[in-house]
C-alpha cells in the first residue's frame, strides 16, 4: 500500500473538480465503472467552473480515465490553454452488480459481487494519485469516491453525501499538520 507520505501530490496545494453531471446523476442510477455521458446541465456546469479556476495558478489537469471527467477536464482546461492527462487509476470504484441500478440499490458498508472492496479501490486510487507529478499547480478532475480517498489520505472527515458537480476545492497542507479542504 502506497502511504500518503509517498504521494507526492500529498505533499502541497491542489485543487479538485468532480465531473460535470451525468445522465447516472440524474436518473440516481449508480454508475461507478460505466462510461456514462454528461447531460447538458453537465457540461454548463463543466464552462461555469473555469472562471473559478482561471484565477487559481493551474498549470496542468488530470482527469480519471472515464469519459464524464476526460470531457469535463477538456472543457475546463481548455480555456486555460492546458492539455489534459488521464489517470484510469482514479476512475471512480467498480460497483460491480450494482452498476446501472438505482442509487438506493446500494446498502452501505457492504461490497456487492463484481465489486471492488473499500480497500482495493483507496489503494488503487494512492496508486493514481502517486502518478501526478510533483510540479506545479495541479487540477484533478474526477469522482465522488475518488474525492472520498482523497479526504481519507490526508485525514479531512468525509461526508456521506457525494461532493457537489463541478464545485472546485482547494486541498492545502497546514503548516501546523492536518489539510485545509476548502469548496471555493
């Protein structure tokens, strides 16, 4: 298991952005591995996002490897003039089953067949979140789940409901210990 002390991402500021919405989001179907579309509303939400991060500094953008969150990162970083790397290992967790069914499908602290466990998916999101280079200001663009782990790995309490579409949040070590997570 990759530790946080050897991300070097985990190591200075960063912002995150989940994707825009998603026909999954919509219907409340969950997702996960689907490769689903963003909806209309989605993509506005994707534009909106880019005069709040215009002003941040960024100088790269990397995304999972699914299609909401390559298309999101596009149309943020494209204003910005910045190329956008995908990362697969920050796809969102594999549901297994339970991929295509209503949200309320799902019963909390159990792994469905097909499923990846809670642990699988934190080790294989470390795994691509060690993978953005140490440089820079970096903007990750991906998933719930994936903002999950990152709250987990730098010891910030997680919410059980999902981080807000397209709202970015500036991610800050103290220089005291302990992370700054702040929605913008």
């Amino acid at each position: 298991m990759i530790t946080p002390g050897e991300i070097p991402l985990l190591q200075r500021v960063f912002y995150y952005l989940r994707h825009g919405e998603t026909t999954a989001n919509r219907d409340a179907i969950i997702a996960g591995s689907l490769d689903v579309e963003l909806t209309t509303e989605g993509r506005a939400q994707a534009l909106d996002a880019v005069p709040l991060v215009r002003p941040l500094g960024i100088t790269a953008v990397y995304s999972s490897g699914l299609k909401r969150t390559r298309e999101t990162a596009r149309l943020v970083a494209e204003p910005l003039g910045l190329p956008v790397t995908a990362i697969p290992d920050l796809d969102e967790r594999r549901w297994g089953e339970l991929e295509g069914r209503p949200r309320g499908a799902r019963v909390f602290g159990t792994t469905p067949p097909g499923a990846e466990t809670p642990v699988e998916y934190l080790e294989r999101v470390a795994r691509g979140l060690a993978q953005v280079p140490a440089l820079g200001i970096p903007l990750i663009v991906a998933h719930s789940g994936t903002y999950r782990v990152i709250c987990r790995l730098t010891g910030h309490p997680e919410d059980r409901e999902p981080i807000a579409n397209c709202h970015p949040v500036r991610i800050a070590p103290n220089p005291g210990g302990g992370w700054d997570v702040r929605m913008l």
